[in-house]
C-alpha cells in the first residue's frame, strides 16, 4: 500500500496524540506537557511526556520519542504501514486499495479467510448440538459448562471424519487458495486434502473486534496412537495464517477487555477460561498454547494495571509462570503471581470451591519478588548450610533487582525473619551485587551520546558529533517555526549537510522551498524509529528558545566555526610537507588560510 504525504499526515491530524496515548497510558497535566509511566519500560517515577501542542512523545527513561505513528509501532509492536492502518481505522478514514496486485490479492485474501472462519465456527457449533454432537455435549456437561456459556464462546465439535469439513466448505463457493490458506485443511499424500480437527470439542478463537481468527481443539477421551507410533496431541490450535499470529492474541480478551476491572488474570488453558468466566471471573485470558510473548504483554498492560499469572501448579506450570514473570517486569507491568492450592488447576478450583474463594485467591496473590523467593525456598533445601548459603546467594541475586529501596528493605526483613539470616547478612550480599553510584553515573553519561555515532577521544571525531548535532537542531527548529527558514534560505541548501542529515534535511527543505510548511510531527513520520527517539529528544531537551531567529542564527555561527577549523587542519596538512605540491598550489592554499584566520577571527 502507497500513500502520499498527505494522506500520512490527514491520518496523523485525526489521531491527536494526547487521546491516543490516553489509551495506553494515565496521562497528568503539568502545565505544557503531560506525564506518565513510560508504557515501554519499567519505572515508578513518571518520566514519559507528551507535548499536545508539538503532538509528540519522549520518555526521558528510556528515550524513545516521536509522534502518534511511532508511539503505536513501540506499542502495538507493528511496522509504520500497520500503524497507519490500525490509526486509518480509529480515525474512521478509508485508505485506497493497494497499488500492487500482490497487495490487493493478499487483502482480498484475508477477508475470505475470515468469511470462512466464521462459516467454519458455525458448522461445528451446529455439529455440536447434532446427534453425533452427543458425546461432546455430554463431554461439557461433565466439565458443568452450561449452556449460555456454549453459546457465548461459540464452542462447537468436529465430527471424527476425515472431510467433513472440507466438503461443507467446498459446496459454498470459497476459494481453492483461500481454503487451503486458512489452516483448517491439511494436504494428503494424493494431492488432496482432510479436516486439520478431528473428533474435538472446538473452541473458536476472537480477535478483539469479535473476527473468528483461529480455533483450538481438544480430543475427548485418550488420543489416539497411530500404527507409527505417533500419538495426537491432548490439544491441537489453528496454524499461523494470514489473519492468526498466536503470539500477537490472547483467548477471551475480547471479553476481558470490557469487564470493568483494572486487573487481567492469564491462565493456561480454554477451560480455565471458560470456567472463570461462567463462575463470574471474566478478567481472565489464556495465551493460546504458547509461551507468553512480549507483543502480548504489551497487549496485557494496555487493557490492565496489574497483570496476575495463573499457570498450573506443576513443573511446567511454574517454569511458566517465572517467565512470564520477567518478561512483564521488563516491559514496565506491575505483576503478580497466583498459586491454586493442592495442585488443582483453576478450573478444577473454581468449580469445587465457587467465585468467593476464587477471589481470595486473587487478594492473596503473591508479588513478583515475594514468588520468586518462595519459588527458590522450594527448590533448594535450606536445612543444610550449602542449602542455605546457595538460598542466601540466590535471594539476593533477586533483590538486587527491585528498583525501590523500601520494598528491598521490607523484603530483607521479611526474609530475615521467615528464614533465620540475619538483616546485616542479606544486606551485605545485596549491596555487593549493586553497582556504586559513580559506576551508574558513568553509563547514564556514555548512553547520551548519538546512537549512530561512536564516542572516540580524538578531536577530529569530537568535531564530527557536534557537527552532527547542530545540524539536527537546525533541522528541528525548521520544523518547530517554518518563519525562520526564510531568515536563512539564501545561505543553505541540501548540500550544506553533511551526508549524516542530508536525505532528512532534503524533506524539510523541498516542503519549505514549496510552500507546504511541516510540523515535527510530520516530519517524524517519514523517518525511522530510532532517528525518531533522537530528534524527539532534541526538540524536548534543546529546542527550547526565547527568540528562534537568534537560536538559528547562533546554531549557524557554531556550524562554520566547526567547519571553517576543519578546513584550516587540512591546509596545514597540505602545507606540512607531506604531499607533492606545485608551487602555484602552495601559493593558493596559503592565501586561502589567510582570509580563513581572518574569517575566524572575525568571528
């Protein structure tokens, strides 16, 4: 898909910045700006702004920075062309069809996709309430899912025949590319096809606008061992297509997202959600049969304050669940942990105890250090002292990592007291592994610089970097008042940037030479993301000016300061000697550095 500058920019207008974010973040004034928790790393100090005015972001944490466009690449984990669409789509603007074939081809895809997913849903939800659909019925009766929640996720069967499927879809039209595009068919050795489920209780899987994306299956019964000795899979999931990435959905968050509550709970498994959510739990999503992702973090902490991880009790559970774990605190979530007691899984739990001690289980969920500890205490045996001084290492390899004093030192004395190691101990171990303050002053330093330029001790190089800069902040401040291109124009042109700024300067110069004027904001979306960070932090930290005229004018003067220093080496360097030189070449070149001292000078 191609779009012209102006279509990028009618669909930037429409999505102001501050009402975007808004729904990601809990964003408060402070006089110009607005500030909150950055939503792309962990912190407990706001340090992400917003300027509604320049309508754009910067998170002064972790620097990244820019306008509507990249705000929603970082946070939906998409490219610029996605962005746009998913911003086209909020701002109700159409977009033209794709100029390829190919693109127009791939859409027109996706949409029979779609229509046969939703066809598909309700053949095996007629199947279920079939005759031959006993057995599963019986099989969710069993499990007490009633009927209202049968109908409300759309659950169905698949017959144990080889194409049922596939013949019903087959006398309505779709086509060839599309049904075998979709995932629910699987080629046999014959150059035909068969069902992908089989024999399976069949849960559909939603996006968040109510679309049938994907389903999941699950055999009653034993599975079945073939005469290979392969045995199927408990639960079999749709395949990734052109409209299911299973790392980039969650089951049921169509539901959740709407419950009211500020907290969303991430179990494993269909009927653990489905459970939870009959028994009156609908802030409950499953992460579809795979590790969690960090794309689905991300989609967690939109919709929530507070994640908390419901996997299994067993092994595998728990190794779940301390992943999980990481990647949320990483992103920036305030996560916790929930244990089902005596090894039950939340569905066995909720149905045998009701929504009340469910509930209690909730309140008494455990934070992510509180976990972690526990989660050590039960695999080391603190009775011997290796046990315990492996314990005491480990504990606090996990402290160091809580960023908040108070919560360190309340966890110390906890630990302290429920294990016997004195306060003095821990304490000790914890500041060993902690870096001293000057140490952390140095990276903060080091991380200021530009990230395409490398910090190098010699002149030369330093040169280059304030060159480098004072250009962008020229750029910038084109961009922040156009009036000031005018007081300039005869003294500049593309050719005056270095090859660093050149292709980002040509952009503003050819809107500016046509009248077309630009805003920051425009500007952003035609560069890329990490140039994005840095110019949003230029504009943010030093675009600030009383007077614009006399900042340009200012920015200028240092710009052939630099450059007129530079030429001055180089014809030193020519006059050192070390080069063959006419003798009409050396007269040339030495009263060129004189009116260049006298240039300097003047300066």
């Amino acid at each position: 898909m191609r779009l012209s500058d102006e279509q990028i920019e009618e669909i930037r207008i429409n999505n102001d910045i501050v009402d975007v974010i808004g729904e990601y973040v809990r964003l408060e004034r402070k006089g110009q700006y607005l500030f909150g928790l950055c939503p792309f790393h962990k912190e407990k100090t706001p340090s992400f702004s917003v300027t509604p005015s320049r309508q754009m972001f910067r998170c002064f944490g972790c620097g990244k920075g820019g306008n509507v466009f990249h705000f929603i690449m970082n946070a939906e984990n998409l490219d610029f062309i996605e962005a746009v669409r998913l911003l086209a789509d909020r701002a109700r603007i159409q977009l033209p069809e794709g100029d390829s074939e190919e693109e127009k081809r791939t859409q027109k895809l996706k949409q029979e996709i779609l229509k046969i997913n939703v066809e598909t849903a309700r053949f095996f939800h007629k199947q279920l309430n079939s005759p031959k659909g006993e057995i599963a019925l019986k099989y969710l009766n069993n499990r007490k899912i009633s009927e209202n929640t049968i109908r409300k996720f759309g659950i169905g069967y698949s017959l144990d025949d080889w194409d049922l499927l596939h013949k019903h879809l087959s006398t309505l039209g779709f086509s060839y590319e599309a049904l075998k595009e979709s995932g629910l068919l699987i080629p046999n050795k014959n150059g035909g096809y068969f069902d992908r489920f089989r024999g399976r209780v069949i849960f559909p899987i939603f996006d968040l606008r109510g679309n049938v994306i994907g389903f999941g299956g699950r055999i009653i019964g034993d599975a079945k061992t073939d005469n290979m000795g392969y045995k199927e899979p408990k639960y079999m999931n749709s395949p990734e297509t052109l409209v299911y990435n299973k790392g980039r959905n969650l089951y049921a968050l169509n539901y959740a997202k709407n419950s009211g509550d500020n907290t969303l709970i991430i179990v494993e498994g269909y009927m653990d959600v489905i459970s939870l959510h009959q028994n009156g739990i609908i802030n409950t999503v499953a992460s579809l049969g795979t590790a969690l992702t960090e794309s689905q973090g991300r989609i967690l902490k939109k919709y929530a304050e507070e994640i908390i991880i419901c996997y299994d009790a067993d092994m595998a559970g728990q190794s779940a669940a301390m992943r999980g774990l990481d990647l949320l605190n990483d992103i920036g979530c305030n996560v916790k942990v929930l244990t089902v007691p005596d090894g039950k899984d939340p569905d066995e739990f909720i149905k045998k105890n009701g929504q009340a001690a469910f509930r209690k289980l909730i309140e008494g969920s455990l934070s992510l250090i509180e976990y972690k500890i526990k989660y050590l205490k039960n695999q080391i045996d603190v009775e011997t002292t290796d046990g315990k001084l492996k314990f005491l290492n480990k504990t606090a390899d996990v402290l160091t990592k809580v960023d908040n004093r108070l919560e360190r030192e309340i966890n110390i004395k906890k630990l302290s007291k429920d294990y016997g190691i004195s306060e003095e101990s821990l304490y000790a171990e914890v500041m060993k592994r902690t870096k001293p303050k000057g140490e952390i002053k140095k990276s903060i330093i080091d991380m200021k610089g530009f990230k395409d330029n490398k910090s190098v001790n010699n002149s030369e190089n330093r040169d280059l970097d304030k060159l480098i800069h004072l250009e962008r902040m020229l750029i910038m401040l084109f961009s922040i008042d156009n009036s000031v291109y005018k007081l300039i124009k005869d003294r500049i042109n593309r050719d005056y940037f270095i090859d660093e700024n050149r292709q980002i300067a040509s952009i503003v110069l050819d809107k500016l030479e046509n009248n077309k004027g630009i805003v920051a904001a425009e500007l952003f979306s035609v560069i890329g993301t990490e140039a994005a960070n840095e110019y949003s932090r230029i504009i943010q930290d030093e675009c600030n000016f009383e007077d614009n005229k006399k900042a340009v004018l200012d920015i200028l003067k240092k710009i052939e300061i630099i450059k007129l220093e530079k030429r001055r080496k180089e014809i030193l360097e020519l006059l050192s000697g070390k080069n063959d030189l006419i003798e009409g070449d050396v007269e040339q070149l030495k009263e060129e550095l004189k009116l260049l001292l006298q240039k300097q000078k003047s300066l």
